[in-house]
C-alpha cells in the first residue's frame, strides 16, 4: 500500500509541476500579449498621426492648387489689360499720325494761302 501511496503522491508531484508550468506558461503569454497589445496600440497611433498628417497635405495641396489657379486668373487678366493697353496704343499712334498728317495738309494749305495773299500784295 505504501508502493500505492508513492506512487499516487508521484503522480500528483507530476501533475503539480505540469499545473505550475502550464500556470508560467500562461503567464508568459498573459505578458506576451499584453507586449503585442502595446505595440498594436503604438502602431495604430502611429497610424493615426499618419493618416493626420496625410489630410493636413492634402488641404495643404488644395490651399495651394486654389493658389496657383488664382495667379493663373490674375495672368490672364493682366494679359488681357496688355492686350487692350496696346490696342489703346496703337490706336492713339494711328490718330497721332492722322493728327500729324492733318497738321501737314493744314500747313500746307497755309502755305499755299500765304502765297495767294501775297500774290495779291503784289
């Protein structure tokens, strides 16, 4: 009976050690995931901030395509007041050289009306 008794506290030694190796087991991985479950949580911050950071630039490409599309209109506008300054210009050049051209007919027919007078003095 003894034998027996040995044995059984044996068995129960055994199994006592197979219970507390399962216990450290169970500890390391309680540790383990909680690890894991640290890096996920620092991982999805990350990926937060990123995904932040992302929308940030993308106002940031908005704000400045809304730039360049302003510079682009006033470009165009300034083009476009060229455009009619020039005309103006070549516009008033055409009446200066019509002015210019009365102003040597008109000069002329003084000319010829001095002539006539003095013809007459005579």
């Amino acid at each position: 009976m003894n034998t027996r008794i040995e044995q059984a506290v044996n068995v129960m030694d055994k199994n006592t050690q197979r219970a507390e190796n399962g216990k450290n087991l169970a500890t390391k991985a309680t540790i383990t995931f909680g690890e894991i479950f640290d890096s996920l949580h620092a991982t999805l911050t990350q990926i937060g901030l990123i995904a932040n950071s992302a929308q940030e630039m993308s106002k940031s490409n908005a704000d400045v395509t809304d730039a360049i599309e302003a510079i682009a209109a006033i470009s165009e506008e300034t083009t476009a007041s060229t455009e009619e300054v020039t005309a103006t210009t070549e516009e008033q050049n055409a009446a200066i050289q019509q002015v210019n051209a009365l102003a040597e007919n008109l000069s002329q027919i003084a000319d010829n009306l001095n002539q006539s007078v003095a013809f007459f003095r005579l």
